[in-house]
C-alpha cells in the first residue's frame, strides 16, 4: 500500500509575509474573513502574480476564464460609488 499523503506543512509565523519558506507565493487570510472577502483576496493575488493574464490565473485557480471575468466584473461594480453625485444645478 502506498504511504498516506502528509498534510501540507503551513508557513512558520515570522516567515517572510508573502512567501512560505520554501519561495512560493502565498496570502493570508485572518480568521474571521468571509468566504468572499478570501476568494478575492485569492484572486487578485493571483492575477497579480501571473501579471494579469487572466488566462494563466484561471488555470492556476482551477477556474473558467469566464469566471474571472465574471468575479472582475463583480468587484468592480462593488467598489463603485453606490449612488451617483446629485446634479449641479445650472441655473445658479
């Protein structure tokens, strides 16, 4: 029988934030963050290290490349401004 996998072992706290000890790139993730929050802080750390190749992020993430579109798309309605400015009035 083949020897049980062993559970990847995490980063040593101290150890170089953004890298886990053996040089990959890595993000943390406080306990307490929403599953959303997380998948978003996954993803654009991901876009980042890929260089914003959408299509290399997609395939390190096990994901469509339509989902990428989709969850950019997503945030940048989320961070947009909720309501839009009043309008000047011109007659000032």
């Amino acid at each position: 029988a083949a020897p049980a996998a062993q559970p990847a072992t995490p980063p040593a706290r101290g150890a170089v934030p953004g890298q886990a000890d053996d040089g990959v790139p890595c993000i943390e993730v406080p306990i307490g963050t929403t599953m959303a929050d997380a998948e978003r802080m996954l993803m654009m750390a991901t876009l980042e290290h890929v260089h914003f190749n959408k299509e290399a992020a997609a395939a390190v993430l096990g994901v469509s490349l339509k989902t990428i579109y989709n969850r950019l798309r997503q945030y940048q309605a989320e961070s947009a401004p909720t309501s839009a400015p009043a309008p000047l009035d011109s007659k000032a």
